[in-house]
C-alpha cells in the first residue's frame, strides 16, 4: 500500500487539476506499480510561495511555481528496471492528461519494511 503525499505552491493548481493528478497517479500507480486498484491513500499538500523552495534548473529543464513533489512511502521489493519505467510513465501521463511540465514533476520513492505499516485497528496487517 503506498502512501503518496503531493506538495505544491498555493494557487497553482485548481481544485479540478488536483482530482485529475490525483485519478493519474493512481492509475500510474496500478498500471505500473502492481498497486491494488483500490489501494488509494493520497494527501494533497499546498504551501505558501515563501515556504517552497527549490533550484529551478538543477539535473533537468527549468521548473516553475507549478512543481510537484510527489513522496510515495511504499514497501519494497520492486525492480529497479520497474522504478525507472513508473517514474517515466507517470511524467509522462501528467503531462499529457494534466498538463504538469515534466520538468515540474519530482518524485521521491521511499521504501518501508511491512513491519512498520499499520492500516487501522491497531494491527499489523501486512506482516
């Protein structure tokens, strides 16, 4: 079960654009990533122009206020070969569906064990 939180410049995205990202990265998430279809636990994060910052040009195009950083926590066991496809069809499909230069897409994986997940009851469901 990933856990994806979104990141992004206050008044940068409408409310439609953000349900629209949202339905893509999940459907990148189930097409690309072997997620369950219902497996959708995503937060959208907005913060003001002072507390977002980032180098505009640092190791691709050049980003504007429109960058997104997508977090996904997940848990292990995907093929680097996978990571590398998911990262670049996602790009892809948000820039296309949603209109996010690719350039503004960030993406940080973070791998957790599935002894550290709890998915409500106070049990460790995964393990």
């Amino acid at each position: 079960m990933p856990f994806v939180r979104i990141d992004y410049i206050k008044n940068q995205y409408s409310e439609e654009e953000l349900t629209k990202i949202s339905r893509v990265l999940q459907s990148s998430l189930v097409d690309d990533f072997d997620v369950p279809e219902k497996d959708c636990f995503q937060v959208f994060q907005n913060h003001e122009s002072f507390e977002f910052h980032y180098d505009p040009d640092y190791l691709c195009g050049t980003r504007t206020d429109r960058l997104l950083y997508i977090y996904i926590t997940c848990g292990d066991g995907r093929s680097q070969a996978k990571k590398i496809k998911f990262y670049e069809t996602l790009s892809l499909s948000l820039s296309r569906q949603c209109q996010v230069e690719t350039e503004n897409i960030f993406i940080i994986l973070n791998e957790s064990e599935r002894e550290n997940w709890s998915f409500g009851n106070g049990l460790a469901q995964a393990l």
